[in-house]
C-alpha cells in the first residue's frame, strides 16, 4: 500500500464515528469515536504488528 493510501485511510479513522467490516458474511461494527489522534493509530498498528497482529488489507468491493 502507497503512504498516500495509507494516510487516507488514517484520516479518515479519525472522523469516523464507526468502522463496519463484512467478514464471512457477518457486520461487524468497531467504533471509532475516540481515534482522533493518526500518531496514536499508527502507534497503535506499529505495536499490534510487532505482536504478531495480521497485516491488514483494505479493498474494495469494486474490485472483482
């Protein structure tokens, strides 16, 4: 992922009120009122790698 794509995505956790994710065909729904800082985030997906945490990827459902 480009750091363009990845700082949009940053900003946009930190005006979302909510995040919903389709996994296996179920809503989930992650609230993220209070991530308004991207420095946070960031550190926050730094420190969830290092422990092992998935890589994330962001697609869209207009890819086929």
């Amino acid at each position: 992922m480009d750091p363009a794509t990845a700082q949009l995505i940053l900003l946009g956790l930190t005006l979302a009120e909510k995040v919903i994710f389709s996994v296996g065909g179920k809503l989930i729904e992650v609230n993220t009122s209070d991530l308004t800082d991207p420095a946070k985030i960031t550190k926050a997906l730094e420190a969830a790698r290092a422990e092992g945490f998935p890589a994330l990827k962001f697609v869209s459902s207009a890819q086929g």
